[in-house]
C-alpha cells in the first residue's frame, strides 16, 4: 500500500506568499459584488459575481491564474521552501489542490507545463510530469484559467461525475451486478488514472488542507469511503490522517468541529509538534521522512 499526501493552499501560507482570495475579488469586481459580506466565503460569492455578470467571472479566473503563476514564481526564488523539501520526499506521485507549478518548479527551475488531457473544465486526469514524479492538479491548472474550480456549479459537475463513475454498475459474468469500485478492490477490474481511487486504495496525508465545506468532492469521498468501509472492512483498509499544523491557540470552534466531523469519518487526526505553522509544518515533513520508505502518492 502507497502513502499519500494531500497538499492544500495551507502550504502556500506556510512559505509566506499566499494569495489573499478576498482581496482579489475586490479589485475584479462590481460595486454591486463587492457589497456581499466576506463572510460568505470565495465559493458563494463568486456565484454571486457570475450571476451578476458572466465576463466578471471569467475575468476571475484569469486573474486567480496569472496571480498563483506570480506566486509559483515567488516560490521558486526560496531555495529552502517547503515545496522544495516535500519534493525530495521518496515519493512518484502527487495530487494537489493548487493551481500552481510551485512543486514543478522548486524540482525543476525551467520546467514548463503541458497540456495532459483533453479535458477542458474538469481535471480528474489532470497532471505534469517533473523527474520522476506525477502531479495531478485536481482543482485545476493555472495555465487553463477555464479549468480552476472556484464556484459551486464546477464542484457539483465534478461530485456529478466521479460520483457515476465510482457507483456506476457493472455486470460480473451473466447475471449478477456490482458497482464498478467493488469491482477495482477486488481485483476484478482495474482502476484507470483518476486521482479519486487514491482514497480507497492507498493510505493519505493531509497537509495544509482546510478541510472547507464547499470542497464537496473531498467531503464527499471520505463520506463514502467511510459507507462502504463500515459494509466491506475487507476490502477497505487503507487510512486517511490529517498533519494537523494549525498552532492550538489558533484553533477556532469552526476548526474544532471540523476535527470532530473527520474522526467521525473515520480521518485520524495526527497531532505535531511546535508552537507556530512553520514549526509544526517542519515535524510533519519529518513525520513524512519516517514513513518515506514506503512508495508515496501526494494529494
């Protein structure tokens, strides 16, 4: 069984150059847009923003895209970066969240990004190749501004398709049908190159992944791989543990309850040492390092 890592923004925080999502609606938007309450959160109000004018919302995607290429850039300048450090981790493949090239470019300064699929608004095969490892970019890539998933529409199409395809029947012999997971745990067919089998086959690490409600295709996973542990424990033995790298002072009751709501989903909760974000962010890359001799995949 491979070890995986789950990459979030959170890292970006981490290596100080995280992008300040509220603000940049701001300079994109309408007047109209911009009396909707922050608190709303990104996903929300950009929906509100493609409401009110379809060209505004394209126009943020191509800003989120040019801005987390300046920040990938910025990056690439840290020889000590975080990035740097997890791509010397002893792991071939990665997924990530970002939309970025950071972990490209901090393996490989002149690294130039290809066009990996022919999928144009979702990316469930969407990766680059640096030496010897695999990015899958599942929320999309920077340099295909129509691919960044930042609103509920593309999130839902995204739940909508994996969803058919990890339930969807398939027929065993004559008669009998199962659906097609089953299937793929058991040997009797084989997964292809979508990112999501990960979560039932494979354990995964969490790191700087927020866990935010409107990421509905990750609840949505560990909701389901948790169903179909508790009815088939045989053949569902991998483990989900979230690096928990938010500092105890910093933790809000939001934070806390989410904890709560992943332990029930059955995603251990690994407490690390340090006092900070770069502290603790520091003991989980040596927590990855003890592990690393196991092959490893990073989401």
């Amino acid at each position: 069984m491979k070890t995986v890592l789950f990459i979030g923004n959170g890292l970006n925080q981490v290596d100080k150059v995280a992008i300040k999502w509220n603000s940049l609606l701001d300079s994109i938007s309408t007047e109209d847009t911009n009396s909707i309450s922050d608190s709303l959160g990104m996903t929300l109000r950009f929906e509100y923003i493609d409401a009110v004018s379809e060209d505004k919302a394209l126009e943020i995607k191509r800003k989120v895209a040019k801005a987390t290429g300046d920040k990938a850039s910025e990056i690439k300048q840290k020889k000590s970066s975080l990035h740097t450090r997890l791509m010397k981790l002893p792991v071939q493949t990665i997924i990530t969240t970002n939309y970025d090239y950071a972990l490209e470019q901090s393996e490989d300064s002149s690294f130039v990004p290809s066009r990996s699929t022919s999928e144009q608004l979702y990316s469930f095969y969407r990766m680059q190749k640096v030496g010897s490892k695999t990015i899958y970019h599942i929320h999309g890539e920077c340099r295909y501004p129509h691919s960044i998933c930042l609103g509920f529409e593309h999130y839902a199409g995204m739940l909508e398709k994996m969803r058919s395809k990890l339930v969807l029947s398939t027929s065993a012999g004559n008669s009998n049908k199962r659906f097609h997971l089953f299937d793929v745990l058991q040997g009797l067919t084989d997964s292809d190159d979508a990112w999501y089998y990960e979560f039932f086959k494979n354990d995964i690490y969490f790191l700087g992944f927020g866990f935010d409600p409107s990421e509905e295709d990750i609840w949505w996973l560990i909701t389901y791989r948790r169903r179909l542990k508790e009815q088939y424990p045989e053949l569902v033995k991998n483990k989900l543990v979230l690096l928990d790298t938010t500092p105890e002072s910093k933790l809000c009751d939001k934070d806390k309850a989410k904890r709560t709501v992943l332990n029930a989903m059955g995603v251990q909760v690994k407490k690390l040492a340090g006092r900070t974000y770069e502290e603790k962010t520091a003991s989980a890359i040596k927590y990855l390092e003890q592990i690393g001799s196991k092959e490893a995949t990073h989401v």
